[in-house]
C-alpha cells in the first residue's frame, strides 16, 4: 500500500477484469473538475504519462460544465474539487449520481477539513485524497476506487472510520462538557458536524435559520470553540456523529 492513501474496502477483481467488471485491456476514463486550468493540465499530464490503463477523457472548471459534460460522456471516474466559485463537488454529485449510478467519484481537493470531507462523503464520493498526492498514487487511487475500493488520504482515513462508525449518538457516559448542551443543541451539531449546511439543518429539523445560528452560536460559547470544524472534531470525538 502506497504511503499517500488508505485503503478502506476490498475490491473483487479477477487476473482478466477490473473490480467492476471491466476488461483488463480497456483504459478507465476519467473526467477532471477543477476551476483551476493549470492544475487540471497538471494532473492530466501525469495521467497521460506512462498510465495506459488510464486515460482523461475531458474535464471542467464549473459545476455547471461538470454536470452537463458528465452527464454526457458518463466516464468510469470523476476527479472531483470540493470548492469552486459556482458550488462545490456534493452540489455535482447531487445533481449527477440519480442519473449516472455507475459513475464513480473520488474528491482531490488541498482542503482537508472536516466539513468538507464530511459533506462530499456524505453526497456519494467513493473517497478523499488531497492535492499533495504524488501522480503515481493518485493513479493507483483512481484504479481502487474503480474497482470498488474506498480511499482515502492516510491523515483522513482515521476520522473518516470515526465519523461514519456504526455507533452513532453513543457518547461517553457522564461527560460533563456534552451535559451542558440541551437536546435540541445536541442536534442541530450533529447534522452541522455531518456536513449539513445551516439551511439544510433548519430544514430537517424544522426550526428557522437564525435558530440554527442561534444552537451553533450557543454551543461554541458552551464548548469553549471558536469555528465548525472544531465542533465537528468536538462532535466525533464523542460519538456524536
């Protein structure tokens, strides 16, 4: 296993075909979505050189580009920016997995924090590498997560496992900081440490956006943090998630 990425499933494939049942000789097509031209002709060029398994078949600087071209050309896999002036990568998975299923997606992003994992995770990404990537890992990562593996950078790979645990709302008993927060507190920061925006928390909830405001800035004076992605660390050390 390379030291840039974490393995967290197990693919399927045999000696003659991929994980997904592709044949061994087919190349995996691959789109990029990035708003910056230059780091887009960077990975493709990386890519392109010395991976014949491996072949870019397009790529956009804008969610709305990405949709329509992915949506066209259906590759095998999308490399996938979390931030971009018109939206981000969930807002593309959003509006592109009901109508492309097959279409796997992997989040490159330089951001590593915990909102941002969480949410594009959360909207169906098979996995989260970060930008420091070498050209060489990130093409072992593109051929994993096609064969249905799940990977992630080494740093991520930990509280992503913790987040996405099977024990949800478990807290550890007696926790004074966590007795504290009244329920509804309790709440609204599990869903904002899930990746919800604060929209989206009123909106499951039922409550109003200046209530959520309200919750948000009522727990970070009672915790003592200072932004969300200390509260989603607060949140998932404490099985809150």
């Amino acid at each position: 296993m390379s030291d840039e990425q974490t393995d967290m499933g197990s693919g399927t494939g045999g000696a003659g075909t991929t994980g997904s049942g592709k044949d061994a000789g087919t190349p995996i097509t691959v789109f990029l979505v990035d708003d910056h031209g230059l780091f887009r002709a960077g990975v493709r060029a990386e890519l392109d050189r010395g991976v014949p398994d491996v072949e870019v078949v397009g790529e956009a600087g804008s969610v709305d580009e990405a949709v329509a071209a992915i949506r066209h050309l259906t590759p095998d896999v999308v490399l996938l920016d979390v931030h971009m002036p018109d939206g981000g990568g969930a807002e593309v998975l959003r509006k592109v997995r009901p109508e492309a299923p097959g279409v796997v997606f992997l989040a490159l992003s330089v951001s590593d924090a915990a909102e941002d994992v969480i949410a594009v995770i959360r909207a169906g990404a098979r996995g989260y590498v970060t930008k420091t990537i070498s050209g060489r890992d990130l093409a072992d990562a593109v051929r994993r997560v096609h064969g249905g593996d799940a990977v992630f950078s080494p740093r991520l790979a930990g509280f992503v496992l913790d987040v996405f645990s099977d024990r949800p709302g478990a807290a550890p008993p007696g926790d004074p900081e966590l007795d504290l927060l009244t329920r509804r507190e309790r709440d609204v920061l599990r869903l904002l440490a899930r990746g919800y925006a604060y929209k989206e928390i009123a909106g499951e909830l039922f409550i109003s956006v200046k209530t959520v405001e309200t919750h948000v800035s009522s727990v970070l004076r009672k915790t003592q943090l200072s932004n969300r992605y200390e509260l989603s660390r607060w949140a998932s050390d404490r099985r809150l998630v």
